[in-house]
C-alpha cells in the first residue's frame, strides 16, 4: 500500500489559481481527478467522501488530484452556478495530464461534483473513465449524458437524504446499458456508515 504523501501545488484556471492536493502514483497506472460537493454548503477537496475516493484509487497506486473549485478557500475567483466549476474541472484535468502524459486519465465527482465533473468530461475526450458517487440528479440535468459511451459507475446510497434514491433509480433508466449501478442498501449520502462499501463497489468495475 502507498505511502499517503500530498503536494500541495496551485495549478491555474480560467478564474485564477486553484489550490490542489495531489498523489503521485505508480508509473502506468491511471490518474484521476476527484471533484468535491458544493461549494455554497461547505464541500471543500477535504470532504471526508472525498478524502475516501482520491485514497481508495491512491491505494491502488493511482496519481490523484484533488482541489478547491474556484472560491473555496485559498482558490480564486468565485461561484459560477456549475459553469465556471466545470472549467476547474478542465483545468485539473490538463494539469495531470500534463505530470502523467502517458497514463489513462479518470474522473470521480461527489454530489454536486459529478455535474462539474461529468460536464467537464463530455467536452474532454482524453477521459476514459468516469465515476459518480451520489450524483446530485435532483439539482442538475444530467441528460448531456444520455448518449456517453466510455465507461461510467455510479454509487449511491437507498437511504441519501440529500438526493432521493428513486430519482437516481429513475436516471439510471435513461442512461446506456453499459453504465455500472451499484445501490447500497442504507447508506445516507456522505455514506458515514458505508464508507468502505463505497469505495468497494467505485473499485469494482475497474479494478
């Protein structure tokens, strides 16, 4: 298991800097973006559910990004209603790219996150992989996802409080066939007593 060392860089987006953490990884392996939940109601790159994702692919010797949308603490710039967000989303991306140019790139998102997170992936052809834990259905349209065909999984908890399962049951009715689903019975949203489910069912697909 690696050693959980993090650099905390600035990397730079279309409204200023945005401040990272990141994990290099082993060569080869992918490297994976991590978006946080909302930034009007306290979600920081350092949400616990968060924190669990970037390690659960760290672990697996992944280089993972995580960092602060614009306006959240040391990240310039201020809340966008999604779009600005998406561009961080970007700029994250091309910023691991650019440490990693040989390794498959991945996406994860968390609540709000997966709507900045799969947005920015749409428009970025060099994602090959995208995950969506709680996805936030119930805020945003996902419908740009109707047709993706790379490979997607999607987390959530039968008990969320915050986005109703039924509505992500009923998402999932409208997306590709090929799109991982796994429900876990009980958990709430930030999965406070599920979190090793969590990160099991994100790894199951693809590792």
């Amino acid at each position: 298991m690696p050693k959980h060392h993090h650099e905390k860089l600035f990397l730079q987006g279309k409204a200023g800097k945005l401040q990272a953490l990141y994990q290099p990884g082993e060569a080869g392996k992918p490297a994976v973006v991590v978006c946080h939940p909302h930034p009007l109601y306290g979600g920081t790159m350092r949400n616990k559910v968060v924190y669990w994702i970037a390690r659960a692919f760290e672990d697996k010797g992944c280089s993972v990004l995580r960092f602060n949308f614009r306006g959240v603490e040391e990240s310039e710039g201020e809340w966008d209603e999604g779009r600005g967000e998406s561009d961080d989303v970007l700029a994250g991306l091309d910023y691991l790219q650019g440490l990693n140019p040989d390794a498959p790139l991945w996406l994860a998102g968390f609540s709000f996150g997966t709507y900045a997170g799969l947005k920015a992936a749409k428009q970025d052809s060099r994602v090959e992989r995208m995950f969506a834990i709680a996805p936030a259905v119930n805020l945003w349209s996902f419908d740009f996802m109707q047709e993706e065909t790379r490979p997607l999984t999607v987390v959530s908890g039968t008990a969320d409080e915050i986005v109703p399962f039924e509505q992500v049951q009923a998402w999932m009715e409208t997306m590709p066939k090929h799109v991982g689903f796994h429900a876990i019975d009980g958990a709430g949203h930030f999965f406070p007593k599920h979190m090793d489910s969590m990160t099991d069912c994100l790894l199951d697909d693809c590792f």
